[in-house]
C-alpha cells in the first residue's frame, strides 16, 4: 500500500510539512479544573509529532466558551504556559502545532464551567441534548441569546485567545465553525432565529464567523489562521435544512473567507460531494477534508482524487501515536479502546505502544 500522494511535503500557511498528513483536533477531557492542560499534555502531543500538522483538541476562548468538563483554555497567563509546554514538545518531535479555537456556545451547561452562567448562543433555543455534568447526564438549558454588544465582546475573546495561543509558541489557530458550536449555531437556521444583522439571509447567517476570523487575521496574520465547518453536520441539535439551502449557505460563507486568503480550510465532510468539489474550486489554498469511517485503504482517496491536500487522522492517530511510521512501513494497527477516550489518566492517552515497543 504506498499511498505516495501522501509523502509528498507541503507548504501550509508558514509552516512546511513533511506530508500530507495531520492530526485531527479530538476532546479529550483530560484538562485540569483551572482550564490549563493536563500534566499528560505535552507527552500525549508530542508523542503523535510526526504527524507534522498537530491540530490540538477545542480550546475554550473564554470561561463562557467553555461546554464539557475538563476543557482546556487558552485566556490566562496560566494557560499560556501550559500550551507552552506542549508547543515545545511538539516542536522537539518536528511538528507544527496550530490550537484550534472553540466557543461551545449553546452546547454546555453552567455545572461544567468556572461562573456557572447560563451558556450563550445566537437565539434562546436550547439545543435539546444531553451533557455530561459533574452529576451525571443534564439537559443542556435554554442559552441566553447574545445581545449585539455581546457579540463584540466575543469577537474580542477570540482576537485575544488566537493572541494568547502564539505567545504559548503556538505556529496558528483554527476556528472552529463545526459540530454544532457557536459558529455553527450562527450559521444554521434552526439555532439562529435572529432578526438583526446577524440573523435571516444567508449573509447574515455569515456575518459572526467571518468578523471573528477577521478579527483573528488582524491579530496574527492570514497565514496562521484555519478554519473548521462541517455543511449538514446534524451534531448538537443542528438542522441546516434542504441540500441546495446548505449549499448556499457553505459557497457563499466559503467565497467570502477566500478573500482572507487563510493558511487552510478544514472541512468535516458528510457526503455531500459536490458541494465538496466546489468549495475545491472555491478555495485559494490547503484544503483539509476529514470523513467518518474512513479505512485505512481509504486514507489518500481525497487528496488522489484532487479533493484535498491534507488528510488530517482521528481515531488512528489517537491509537498509533507512531501512525506515520505504520502507514510508511505497512505495519498493523494498534485498536482503539473506546472506554478511555474521554477523561481518565495516562490510560488509553499516552500508553498506546508504538512499533519500537511492541
């Protein structure tokens, strides 16, 4: 199995990878209560640094931002320092570590953060979904609807945490305008019954994600900057409504943040293949397209067919710390252990063995 597309290196933003692999941002719930990477942190990043794009998982802007348990931040001096640390792991491994940005918006519950606030999203819809809480599974609440001036005061989070992430020694940020998180809930119809500037058109519906990518530009540069969507992903309690309703939203979203010439777009596909092929043309530089279910056979297919650049690795990475060497040398897999992929200690984070110790 060659797969020689994917050994290729590449040219991201400001960083120059090594292939065209990565890995894909994953919760992991391991963070301490304070929001600042777990202690495991730097060894469970910089074990999987031969991935070259280390992605990390969601990483609350804020305390508000903040949807499940053990979450990590990056607002606080003492958040800064701890993404330092796992910079400087990934960056002795070889990798380039961009810290992907997520406001969980409605998608949380006053149990999991540090205030205890009602969570916000762009209309008081509650996502009707459950979430784990210190007490066991809870309903997620109404969530307040953001007023205009709120609006700017997150624009203004997300300008500061992208800020933070590069004084950590971070190489960028994504946003994460996927899954059913703020962003997303602005961009789907059914969680956003706005009657403002940023409600009703299609390019109102767009108008948050791409002030707050603006405004992330503004602070650290086009060429350090990602972007995650996911069209018709249903997480979250999202309903983006009819194929040629989303295709509209996503070209048209996707046409304006060209403009920003970005350092990549980073698409969570659900099928639809020709909305994918034009947000292919659309796109001026990296494309990075994840899919569920992918076998290992299967990994290059995007890029072998011109659909993507980059393969970013889930599931596999998580299991084969070493998954580059694997796929190089067609050497088996490690199983994945479904029971510790969220919270826990070094168990199914940092003791997955590699080839050397096997």
């Amino acid at each position: 199995m060659a797969m020689t597309s994917l050994w290729q290196p590449f040219a991201l933003g400001r960083v120059e990878l090594p292939h065209r692999l990565a890995l894909a941002p994953m919760t992991r719930n391991r963070a301490n209560p304070d929001g600042t990477p777990g202690d495991l942190a730097p060894a469970y990043y910089g074990q999987r640094a031969s991935l070259g794009l280390i992605i990390t998982e969601g990483v609350q802007p804020s305390s508000d931002g903040q949807g499940y348990l053990n979450t990590p931040g990056i607002y606080t001096p003492e958040h800064i320092a701890g993404w330092a640390k796992v910079a400087e792991a990934v960056r002795a491994g070889g990798g380039s570590l961009f810290i992907q940005l997520m406001h969980a918006g409605r998608s949380a519950h006053p149990d999991n953060t540090p205030h205890h606030r009602v969570p916000v999203a762009p209309s008081a819809i509650s996502a009707d979904q459950d979430i784990v809480t210190p007490t066991g599974p809870q309903k997620m609440p109404v969530p307040r609807e953001l007023s205009p001036d709120d609006i700017g005061t997150v624009i203004a989070e997300f300008r500061h945490a992208a800020a933070s992430a590069i004084a950590a020694g971070a190489d960028g940020v994504e946003i994460h305008g996927a899954n059913g998180y703020l962003l997303h809930q602005f961009l789907s119809p059914n969680s956003n019954h706005r009657t403002d500037s940023y409600g009703g058109s299609v390019e109102n519906r767009s108008r948050f994600v791409i002030e707050v990518t603006r405004a992330i530009v503004e602070e650290i540069g086009a060429d350090r900057v990602g972007i995650r969507l996911s069209p018709a992903m249903p997480l979250g309690g999202i309903n983006e409504g009819e194929t040629e309703s989303v295709r509209a939203q996503y070209r048209h979203l996707v046409g304006e943040l060209a403009n920003l010439n970005l350092a990549y777009l980073h698409l969570h596909h659900v099928g639809d293949d020709e909305l994918l092929r034009s947000l292919r043309e659309i796109w001026p530089t990296a494309l990075l397209v994840v899919r569920y279910g992918r076998t290992r056979e299967q990994i290059a297919d995007d890029i072998d067919a011109g659909l993507a650049d980059i393969a970013p690795l889930g599931r596999f990475a998580l299991a084969n710390p070493d998954i580059v060497e694997r796929l190089r040398t067609d050497a088996p897999l490690n199983e994945l252990d479904p029971a510790t992929l969220y919270g826990g200690g070094e168990a199914g984070y940092v003791d997955y063995p590699t080839l050397a110790h096997a």
